[in-house]
C-alpha cells in the first residue's frame, strides 16, 4: 500500500473533512493488515513471529497518521520580513475660521416642512376653513471646520392677505462658531434660549406632536406674549459638572416686538435691548431627562413710546424617550412701569403623549395662565395674555417617515370670554 504525501494531503484537507478523512484511512489500514496477516498465520511455524510483523506493521501505519494530522495542524509562528519604513505624509494645515475659504469637507444641507389643515371654531368663532399652513425651509452650509451658516425662512400663508402677496419672515439667520464642546457662539437672529420648547422645535408643525403649540409658546407675529426671538449673540457650551452634564446658554441683544398680525394698534416696531441666561442638566444616570431654568430680562413695547421693564423667569422638566413624551414647563413673567402700574403672570402647562404602535401617538395638553396687576399695565397685559385655561387632546398617526396625520380636540377659557370648543385636521410632512 502506497504511502500518501503530505503536502498532497494539507492541500485537499479542510478542518471539518479530516476527521472523517482519518476515520477512512484507518480502517483501510487496518483492513490491510489483516487481510496481510492471514497468509501468514497459515504459513508462520511461531505464533510470536506472527505477533512481531503484526506489530511492525501496526506501527508503521501509526506514523503515516502522525504524518497525515502534522500536514493538516496549523503553520507555527513565523517571523515576518522587515517592512521598509513608512514614507511620512505631509502635515494637514490648522483648522481654518475663515469663511471665505470653505475646506474640502463643506456641504450643504436642507430641509423643508409644510402642513395644511381643516379648522373648526379654533378661535371663538364659528369658522370652517381649510388652511394652509406655513412653509418652513431651513438649511445649513458648513463654511470650514469650526464655522457654519444656518438661514430658516418661514413662508406665512396663513397671514396671506392678497393673491400674489405671502408674507416671508427671517425666523433664524445666524453665523455659527464650534469651539469646543464649553464655548460655540451664535451671532445674527436667534431663537431665545426661554424655557424647552421654543428652541427644541422649529417652526414646521410635523416636527411637533401635536397640530397646536402650547399657547405660551405662541409666537410673536401671531399674537405670542413671549420673547422667542432676539438679534444680537447667543453663547452656548457645558459646564465641568460629572454626571449632573450641566449646559449654559448667554444671551445679549435686541428683542422682537408684536408682528403686524398681533392685532394691536400703535405697535411699536423698535427693538429693544434683552439679556438671558439658561442652565439646564442632562444627567447621565437618565439620558432621556432634562431639568432646567431661565431668566430673561428686556423693554417691552405694546404701545409706542412706552418701554416696560419685563421679566421671564421659566422652568422645565422633560422626558422624552422612545414611546415617552413628557413635557412640563412653569411660567412667571412681570411687567411694570413707575407711572402705569405693573402685572404679573404665573402659568404652566404639562403634555403627555404615548406612542401605542408603530404610528399611532394619542396626546393629551392642560395650560393655564393666571394674570393679575394694577393700572393701565394691567389691562393692556390682558390684550396679549387673555387666556385662562385650555384643554387639548389628540392623537398623530405617521402615514410614513415624512407623513403625518393628526386630530385634535380642543376647549378654551379665555377673559372675559366664555368657553368654547374647538378641532383641527391636518396633514404635516417634511421634504
């Protein structure tokens, strides 16, 4: 019987056939050797001549299956040739500020967000219409490695008094610097840094889920007692704080008055001088958690040549995680005047929204604002925060990643109005 080569066998040998391979070669050993010793325990005179060729032979196969699992084991550390030394690459050049010469890295990114609607009885009313939301673009271009411009025009269709006129409005234009993760400033037309929901949507309603914002967060040109916009600059980084992952935003510039749509007459369209400063805390221990405060300080003008000193004082506390969308925020805010009196009001409002399948989202929204004051302050405070109490409720179905679908319900207390009922249909998608 021939004996097999090595290198021959390594080569048509795997891991997973060569114990089955073994297996056969054994046998047909074995077999041979009987087969071979037959004849020769005819022939033999001696029994043990007989047992020595049989144990010759037995171990001569023994070292042919040795041969067979050396040429099968794996190759034994070996020791590589020298590679020849790395060439050196030619040092990149320092991160560049200037805008004027954009790296190679640069792109431009966009994203738009439109709704339209069905409104029943929304303000008091007993209107029917179907409306045309707004048209909210926004984008971003990345100028160098620490630069960016961001621009987010809002289209008003829903304050289109003409055919061939819709209103445009700059809702942010801004030149943004990234330092590091403690200091990045914003500088242009900004959202204020005012409590959580002003600045974590927006503008475009499918980013929200419910159709309607929360009525302290309604914005300037359409009513909103709240400073959400500013010019000037906006200061943002972390605080060394561990796991308490404490964040500050500073705030320096001029403040936006009512918007022609405010209903007001004699506004005054001046900017006037505003601060702000926002701590809030993202712990590490619960991801999803933010826990917050502001302070917001400026003149306010609702009527022209009076400047009223305002104060804005809000807290938040938030949780939104995967199904779990738990929005509260608490409101305080003072007006006052040494001749026309002053105001305050204490407000909050809590949502709550559950994802119960793949799209669909029920809501639920309680609001109330209680406003009380002296003098003149006092009833022209109450033109801009007439409402009481509201109740919301409604439900947003994902159509698909771009598509949503939402109902809402809606019951409004205002002064010295009576209550009334109110409902919405809409269809909000992003491009």
């Amino acid at each position: 019987m021939s004996t097999l080569d090595a290198s021959q066998t390594s080569e048509v040998l795997d891991d997973e056939g060569f114990v089955g391979v073994r297996l056969r070669v054994q046998s047909a050993l074995f077999l041979g050797v009987f087969a071979t010793a037959a004849p020769l325990l005819a022939q033999a005179a001696s029994q043990d001549e007989i047992i020595q060729e049989l144990l010759d032979r037995i171990n001569a196969l023994e070292r042919q299956v040795a041969a067979l699992e050396q040429a099968q084991a794996p190759p034994g550390p070996q020791v590589a040739p020298l590679a020849p030394p790395p060439i050196a690459a030619a040092p990149e050049p320092p991160p560049s500020d200037d805008a004027t010469q954009p790296d190679n890295a640069s792109r431009f990114n966009f994203h738009g967000y439109a709704d339209a609607g069905f409104l029943r009885n929304v303000d008091g009313t007993s209107t029917k219409k179907f409306d045309l939301g707004e048209i909210d673009l926004f984008g971003t271009e990345r100028l160098s490695p620490r630069l960016t411009a961001l621009m987010e025009l809002v289209f008003e269709t829903d304050d289109q008094q003409l055919v061939a006129s819709v209103p445009v409005n700059v809702e942010r234009l801004l030149l943004q610097y990234r330092g590091n993760d403690f200091f990045n400033v914003d500088i242009g037309s900004y959202r204020t840094a005012i409590g959580y929901y002003s600045t974590a949507y927006l503008r475009g309603a499918w980013l929200q889920t419910a159709i309607s914002r929360p009525r302290m967060f309604t914005f300037e040109d359409e009513g909103g007692f709240l400073p959400l916009h500013a010019v000037g600059a906006s200061i943002n980084g972390r605080i060394p704080s561990g796991d308490l992952n404490l964040h500050y935003v500073l705030e320096g510039g001029s403040s936006r008055n009512y918007g022609d749509t405010a209903g007001v007459p004699l506004v005054d369209i001046s900017f006037n001088r505003a601060t702000n400063l926002a701590i809030y805390s993202q712990p590490r221990a619960v991801p999803a958690l933010e826990i917050g405060f502001s302070t917001y300080h400026d003149l306010f003008s609702p009527l022209a040549g009076i400047a009223l000193d305002r104060s804005v004082w809000m807290v938040h506390f938030v949780y939104v995680e995967g199904r779990v969308e738990f929005l509260n925020e608490g409101l305080l805010i003072g007006l006052r005047d040494p001749s026309l009196g002053s105001a305050m009001g204490l407000g909050f409002y809590n949502q709550f929204a559950y994802r119960i399948a793949s799209s669909w989202k029920p809501y639920a929204r309680v609001e109330y604002l209680n406003l009380y004051g002296t003098g003149l302050i006092d009833m022209q405070a109450r033109l801009y925060m007439p409402w009481k109490t509201v109740y919301t409720g409604g439900v947003r179905y994902d159509l698909t990643d771009s598509v949503a679908l939402k109902f809402e319900l809606g019951r409004d207390t205002e002064h010295p109005r009576t209550s009334w009922i109110s409902s919405a249909v809409q269809v909000a998608f992003t491009f």
